[in-house]
C-alpha cells in the first residue's frame, strides 16, 4: 500500500457502507446498516502501519422496516440512549487481516476481520480515494445483545451469529 500518502485520512460516509445480517427464525436473513459512520484512517511512512478507527451511530441503524428499526434501538438491541455509539479502533493490520476492538453497549471484544485493500485513485474533482472492505463474524451474545423469543417449533428468532461487512472509502490528507 505504498500508495497512500502519509497522516490521517478522512472516512467518506457517502461512499462506505457498515451493515449486518442476521438469520430471523432460522428460515430467512435480515439485512440492515448504519447510516452514520465517521472516522479516520492513518497511514504511516512509506505507506506502512495503518491504523482504522470507525464510530457508527447506533440511531442510524436501518433494516427498511420501522418497526424493527425502533426496536433495535430500545433497550432490547443497541439501547441508543445509553450506548449512542458501536466503535472499532484497529490494533494490528495485514495484507489481509484488520484486528481491533470492537465496543457495542460498553463491552468491547477483540474481533478480526478479513480484510482486502481494493486500491486508491484520484476522482474527477482532484481527490485522492482509498478503499478497503472488511467481513468478520460476531456473536452477539458477547456483547450483551441478549434478546430473543422462543419459536413454537423449536429455537429462536434471532441467531446469535452476527455477519457484518464494511466498504469504506477515505480520502487522502489535504496539503496544508
């Protein structure tokens, strides 16, 4: 990634999706996102030792369902007004691994990601892009999101097993 210019680049929210899915009574997924993400990337010399750091509002999550939406954000789920933010901050980068912490309702996991530079460019407006895209797989037991409904014919309706997949998109750091 030699390719990167050095010191801290910007995170495009309008070009990086954060989003999950998640099995509902054992026959179908539901697929959902937040909308809300910052953070930064930086990049030190030569290109080298990388270090992500990701916040994502946990009121903007979306499953393009209201319903749902309000119930992910109770107390239930997320609990937004205590635990207003999920953050990820990078401990260790590879060619193709991203390790880090991963907080969601104040309790913090180390998670890994497998993880894939998908190269940089400049677009037609003179900005230096990034990206990169990350999948991993989390129980959500593990980090206190506990609630489920037994289903008359045996199991849950909610898995515990969790897939989350980042595009992320940063542009480089501007000349002073």
């Amino acid at each position: 990634m030699t390719d990167l210019t050095p010191g801290t680049w910007a995170l495009d929210p309008t070009h990086t999706a954060a989003s999950f899915t998640v099995r509902h009574a054992g026959i179908s997924k539901v697929r959902g996102q937040f909308t809300d993400v910052t953070g930064a990337l930086t990049v030190g010399d030569n290109g080298e030792n990388l270090s992500f750091d990701v916040s994502l509002k946990t009121a903007s999550v979306t499953t393009a369902n209201e319903d749902r939406d309000n119930h992910l954000r109770s107390g239930d789920f997320f609990d937004t007004e205590n635990f207003p933010e999920i953050t990820f901050v990078s401990t260790k980068v590879t060619d193709d691994k991203l390790v880090g912490d991963l907080t969601i309702r104040g309790t913090t996991q180390e998670v890994e990601l497998s993880f894939e530079y998908e190269g940089a460019a400049t677009d037609p407006f003179g900005t230096y892009r990034a990206g990169f895209t990350g999948q991993t797989t989390i129980s959500r037991k593990e980090f206190g999101l506990t609630w489920n409904a037994a289903l008359e014919a045996g199991g849950v309706l909610v898995s515990d097993e969790v897939k989350i997949s980042v595009e992320a998109e940063f542009t480089a750091p501007t000349a002073a």
